[in-house]
C-alpha cells in the first residue's frame, strides 16, 4: 500500500506504540525514545551542573537544531527562530508588519482560530479589514479569487496551509506565486503540515512560515519555529524583541540582530529545543518526501474504511493530507472520543471554534479526527474503524 518503509522499526523506536492505537498525531505526536531521551538527559546535565553550564556545554546541539529546521523548510539556519509555538511564531510576524486603519489582509475560510481573532484584535484595534478568499468547488483556497482580492490596500496575506479541522491542504504554492506577484507579504501558517508534507520556502514563496515541533515532527510540546525571508529581515522588526534579539548597545540606543534569532527571547527550554532537534534530525534521517507519501496513503485507505463503514469524513481541497475527520451520527464527538479511549485507541476532537468560518459554513459541530503518521499500520485503521462502527 505505501512506499518501501520500516513499519516495524519507527514502531519498536516509538515506546507510545506499544501502548495502543495512536491516531492523534495532528494533536500531539508520539515521540520516539531519541527524542524523550534528548530531553530527559538535557534535564539530568541541568540537574547535576545547572542550567546555564548545561546551556555551555550542549551550545552546538542548540546551534544544530537551526541547521535541521532550516533543511525542513528549505532555509539557511539564519534564518530560522525558535519560539514556543506555532501562535506565538506567528504573532511575532503578524506584528512585523506596520498596519493602520484602511490597510487590508487577506485570509482563508479554513483560517485557525488563533490567527482569526489576532485578526479580528486588529480590526478593533487599528480599523483593518481582514478579508476572507473564498474557497473553489474542492474547498481549498481559490487562487484567482485570492487574487482579486489584492488591492493597493493590502499589507499582508496570511493563510492556514493545512487547517486544524480536516485533510485539506491548502495552494500554498499558488498563493505565494500571487504574493510575489503582487509584492505582498505571505505569512503561511504551517503549524498541521510541517513534519508531514514537504515544504521548501522558495518553492512557497512565503516571506514568513511559522511551525509547531509537537504535531507530525513529532517533537516536545512547547517548541516552534519562525522562518523569516530575507525581505522581511531587511524590511521589518518584531513587535517584541528583548536585548537578545536586539543587543542594547548604548544607554540609548540597540541593534537589531541581523539574522532571524531577532524574534526570540533570550530564555528558553533547552531540553525541549534538544528533543525538536533530535526529532527533526530522525525526520529528515527517514526523509520528509518519504514521510508524506506513507501519511498521505495511510489516510487515504482510512477514509476508505471510513467510508466502507457507512461514515462520513469531512476533509476539503483537491489534495488530502494525514488528517481526516469524520463523526458517529447520533454521538458527541468528545463521548465517542471517550469510549475509544477505553479501548486503548486515541484519536482528537476537533470544534468549530478553532476553524469557525469554515465550520459555521458547512454546519460543522464537534468531529472527530483521526491522524495518521509513519507508525500507523492498516491493523491500527482496522480496530479503530471497528470501534467506531460499535460506538
Ligand atoms: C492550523 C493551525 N495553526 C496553528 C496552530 C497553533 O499551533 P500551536 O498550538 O503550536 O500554537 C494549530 C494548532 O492546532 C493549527 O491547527
């Protein structure tokens, strides 16, 4: 069914496999022991000589994480930041770009929820219009429309790549090639699709990408990333920066950090930075091209089950991806949700409030969503189709 792949390797490397059937990997991953054990010996140094000699002595771990994000993202390691989240990187963009009343930005129907209500915060705050690109016949972004949009007013196009709530995946590539067009910047919300769809910022074409380590990298919770253009570098500033991203100089003055380290803060979790990168490093060890392949046909033989089983799924666009959301007529999602649980099969829930627009459109309540990775066999997709038929 998928490409020539060690199934029973990634699977014997993943100590969560052995527990049950994983299928919430768009929420939160399942790590492998190298990327627990990155973390726990982190903490173990930090524990015997304390944090800042730890920091001294892991200094070209730290200094390697940027190199492993920058080859996920087709970037050099300049310019690549490390953040908390994926909202939090995306903050920092968002508010990299100067905006007063009457300027536009143009979003997607499918627009995660956090980014939608920063949106909607500047439009109270600074009298923005945020206007939203219509989705095609498929449901994914409608490239053209998009490009009407794009007016001397437009400061900015930021979209959701892959959304929270399904297997869309959105044009990026299209969408980017409107933006240099046009000379917009392009902030692309990759938080669902890094770590399972190959992605390589020139072929994007996005000024900002912004990335979370816990979903399909499979990386800690708490870790993400920020890439930043060289245009942006040269054009703009964070909206936050402290005396690491901008070195105080003078009693009165700072310099900005020419490279993209300028949208962090000098604190962080290295434990958790050691674990993303060695997380990152097992991606691109097995191949994210390969990663992609295995998730994309992984899904696609769910939503076959699911379908076989007389259930509905609810995934947009032209191109699916490992996430696939589908519901039990009759049953909260959160109760189904549970009652798997109990068999041992973990799977998310998705609700409108994360992705209103699209979920207010197509009258979507609570869904469950099932999401694959490299680790997924056909037996998981079996037991967990099996146990929703029952439920
Ligand atoms: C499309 C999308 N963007 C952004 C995020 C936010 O990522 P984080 O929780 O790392 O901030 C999510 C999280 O689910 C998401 O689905």
């Amino acid at each position: 069914m998928t490409a020539a792949f060690d199934v029973a390797a990634a699977r014997a490397a993943t100590p969560g496999c052995a527990a049950g059937v994983y299928l919430d990997n768009a929420g939160a991953a399942l790590m492998t022991r190298r990327v627990l054990d990155a973390q726990v010996e982190h903490l173990e140094l930090e524990g015997r000589i304390g944090g800042y000699a730890a920091a001294r002595e892991r200094h070209a771990e730290v200094a390697a994480v940027y190199e492993s994000l920058g080859g996920v993202v087709g970037a050099p390691a300049a310019s690549i930041a490390l953040v908390e989240n994926a909202t939090a990187a995306w903050h920092q963009a968002f508010g990299s770009i100067p905006l007063q009343r009457g300027d536009a930005v143009i979003t997607c129907e499918a627009e995660y929820g956090a980014n939608y209500v920063s949106l909607l915060k500047a439009r109270d705050e600074r009298g923005i219009e945020i206007l939203v690109a219509p989705p095609d016949g498929s449901g994914q972004v409608d490239v053209e429309a998009l490009a009407g949009l794009v007016d001397g007013r437009t400061r900015l196009i930021a979209v959701s790549h892959v959304p929270t709530n399904g297997g869309l995946v959105n044009p990026a590539e299209g969408i980017g090639a409107v933006a240099r067009r046009t000379g917009v910047p392009f902030l692309l919300d990759a938080a669902q699709s890094v770590g399972q769809i190959d992605l390589d910022v020139g072929r994007l074409g996005c000024d900002f990408l912004v990335g979370t380590g816990r979903k399909f990298l499979r990386g800690p919770r708490g870790t993400g990333f920020l890439y930043a253009s060289p245009r942006v570098l040269a054009e703009t500033v964070p909206p936050a920066v402290d005396h690491f991203g901008a070195r105080w100089v003078a009693p009165d003055r700072y310099e900005m950090r020419p490279d993209a380290r300028r949208y962090e803060n000098w604190e962080f979790n290295h434990a958790a930075v050691l674990g993303l990168g060695a997380a990152v490093d097992e991606a691109l060890a097995i191949g994210i091209p390969v990663v992609e392949q295995r998730v994309t046909a992984l899904a696609a033989s769910l939503r076959e089950r699911l379908a076989a089983a007389g259930l509905e799924t609810f995934d947009l666009g032209e191109r699916r991806c490992g996430i696939v959301t589908t519901r039990v007529p009759g049953r909260e999602a959160a109760d189904v949700q549970e009652a798997l649980a109990g068999q041992g099969i973990t799977v998310g829930v998705t609700t409108p409030g994360s992705t209103l627009l699209d979920a207010g459109r197509r009258g979507l309540g609570d869904l469950l969503r099932l999401s694959v990775h490299v680790f997924t066999t056909d037996d998981d997709l079996d037991a967990a189709v099996e146990a929703l038929g029952r439920s």
